[in-house]
C-alpha cells in the first residue's frame, strides 16, 4: 500500500506503526472511559504524588478529556485527518505517559497506571515498557508525518473527526452520570462476593527472597546473600559474619490473590460485620456512599425513604456503607434522619463496588444481583416486581 506527498511514498513500516498506534490508542481510550471515574481515582494518586491535590476537584473532567484525547488522536491518526498536528498531540501524550509509568516505577509510588483501567491491570514496569515502545512507533511517525496521506478527502475527515470527538465526550458524561457499559471490577453484577474473597486449597501463596548484607567482624569484607544461600553455605555458624541494615524483601513469584482482598466492614465499635452482611441469605440492599462529605444529599434522602418502605413492605434489610468516622456518619444520620444501619469500610472497597457516591447494590446470599447509580435509583413498584413479589 502506498501514500505519495510530492511523489514521496510511505513505507510500509509507517502504514505498520499508523494502524498499530492508532488501534491502541483508541483501545486504551474506550477501556478508561467506560469508567472516568476509577481513572480520575488513578489521576488523584498522581496528584498526591506530585503535591498537586489542588487539581482533585478536576480529576473528573480531566479524565474525560484525556480519555477522548486518545480516542480522538488514535482515530484521526488512523484515517489520516490532520497528520502534522495529530503526530505532535501523540507525540507529546506518550512524552507525557512514559514520564508517569517511569516515575510510578522507579519511585515505587501509584502501583498501577491505570493505562487500561480495571480490565486489563499492569504493572508499572510493564507500562512504562510499553510507552517506550509506543514511543519509538510514534517517533517513526512523527518523522514521516508528512507522508501519512488521508484516507478521506478534507471535508469528511473533518466531519468524522468532529463526530468522533462528540462521541467520545458524550460515552465519558454517560458513563459519569451512570455506570461503566461494562464492569471489570470483583463487585460486578453476578459476583459472588464471599467466594471472590476465598484463597482455594492448595493455591500457592507469594514467594519472595531475602536478601542479607553481611560483614566480618575480623576482615570488614562485606557479602550479600539471599536467605537461600545463607542457610546453604553454613555462614550463620561463623560468629565473625554479622548483618548489617536492613534485610531486602524481593518478590521472585506471583502466588495466588484473591479478587477480594481488603474488604472488611465493621461497626461503630469495630465488630466485624462482612461475614453476616455478606452471607445475608434473604434480599438486601448495601447503600454505599465512600464520602458522606461528597455524596449527594438528595439522592441519600430518596434512597432512605425507599428503604423504609422496603423495610416496611418486604422485611429487607438496608444498610450504609461509608468510609467516614463513626461520629460524623451519625451526624449525618441524625441530620437526615436515617433509617438505616451504618457500618464502616476502607475507602478503597467501597470505590471499588460501585462507580457512584452514593451506589446501590443489591445482594442476595453474598451474590450481586444488581447496582444502581444514584441518578438511576429503582422505584420501589419496580424492585417488588422485579425482586420481591416473587
């Protein structure tokens, strides 16, 4: 296949990297905005890192932008619409990446980049790795940018690429205002959570080395040993040889996690509730609003008359979940007059069970059979006759 500017044809190479770079980018782009809010999550460790918490109260729109941004570039890139400013926009966001996933790694600090969100988690090796090579096509283009021809005349280019962009957008607002098209989180819709949380028989744990900086006594000659070779070796037994600092823990081998891993609820008076709440054989109902401070107000109002007449109705029990203090969240409760039971739980979890402040799920015997964003609450005739006039 062949492009000519000035007679100059495009390699095979730059059709290689186009169709490559383009494809990924607007992958990576769908996988975030179908959930801009865990990726604004992801953005707010960043702004933690870099002291720049000021930007929080953006986090959202930013995410939506960056995610159409990828979208946006990838398939201007791929249909060839205005080759020099696109091959600048990539270039600059893969600069701007790599210095991220480098920075995660080598400093150890956002664990995940959140490059394709939940669906697909990397490490930051892994992604700083794969920048790098993005990098390298993207430069391949940027050098031979004037050789990707359109593959449409300027005017549908254009059209197609203004169409892509309100696209874009509005996939990010609807999944903000609602919930992911598709959830890749443990608490998705069918999840049993107990069972999510379970380590089975036999699976094999992490398995890390040790590592000891040893020094004699006698000599001042210095060694460093894994745990392994310092029990081979017998050195232990020589009393010249001595540790010093601190030994290094190395994972050498992924062991089994389960999905579930820090979940854990709890009363007022820290009593462990996740088995009871979690194993519930009857309907229940988990409103989980991670930040009282942030949640809407109106939607807990409404929540909380629903769940009186549930109650009132049907016996279903309906709890609160939150990551605030016990004092504040009965503050709250008090305020709004509440019917309903609170217990506490890790920021981090209730982030995870649903991409709304407040969310509902709906649970029976420790299974997700629905969840709801507060801008799409059920009606009460709705859940009986779906749920509970059976």
């Amino acid at each position: 296949m062949k492009d000519k500017i000035n007679n100059t044809p495009a390699a095979w190479w730059v059709w290689a990297a186009r169709i490559f770079v383009g494809l990924l980018f607007i992958f990576s782009g769908l996988i975030k905005i179908n959930d801009p809010l865990g990726f604004s999550y992801k953005l707010e460790e960043y702004f933690e890192v870099f002291h720049i918490t000021f930007l929080d109260g953006l986090s959202i729109i930013i995410a939506v932008v960056l995610c159409s941004l990828e979208i946006i570039l990838g398939f201007a890139l791929l249909i060839g619409v205005r080759p020099v400013k696109v091959a600048w926009g990539l270039l600059l966001l893969i600069i701007f990446f790599a210095f991220l996933t480098f920075y995660s790694a080598f400093f150890k600090v956002v664990q995940t980049c959140g490059c394709f969100g939940d669906a697909i988690p990397l490490t930051p090796w892994q992604s700083f790795s794969k920048d790098l090579f993005l990098l390298l096509l993207i430069i391949v283009l940027f050098i031979n940018r004037k050789k990707i021809q359109p593959v449409f005349i300027a005017k549908t280019g254009d059209q197609l690429l203004i169409a892509a962009t309100v696209v874009s957008l509005a996939i990010g607002l609807y999944t903000y205002n609602f919930l992911p098209f598709i959830d890749f989180l443990p608490y998705k819709i069918g999840a049993n959570l107990p069972d999510e949380m379970k380590t089975p028989p036999g699976a094999q744990p992490d398995q890390f080395e040790l590592t000891y900086n040893l020094k004699n006594k006698k000599t001042h000659e210095t060694k460093v040993m894994t745990d392994a070779d310092y029990i081979k070796t017998g050195i232990w037994k020589d009393n010249d040889w001595v540790a010093i600092g601190q030994s290094e823990s190395k994972l050498i081998k992924k062991g089994f996690t389960p999905k579930i891993v820090d979940l854990s609820i709890q009363d007022a008076q820290k009593n462990d509730y996740t088995k009871e709440l979690l194993s519930n054989p009857f309907y229940n109902l988990m409103i989980v609003a991670y930040d009282l401070d942030k949640t809407d107000t109106a939607a807990i109002d409404r929540l909380n008359a629903l769940a009186i007449n549930l109650t009132e109705g049907y016996n279903i029990r309906t709890v609160l979940l939150t990551s605030n203090a016990g004092p504040y969240a009965e503050a709250f409760s008090k305020k709004h007059h509440l019917a309903l039971e609170i217990f506490y739980a890790d920021e981090v979890p209730l982030k995870s069970m649903v991409r709304a402040n407040p969310g509902i799920l709906l649970l029976k015997n420790g299974t997700v059979i629905n969840k709801w964003h507060y801008h799409s609450i059920p009606k009460y005739d709705e859940l009986v006759k779906q749920y509970f006039g059976k």
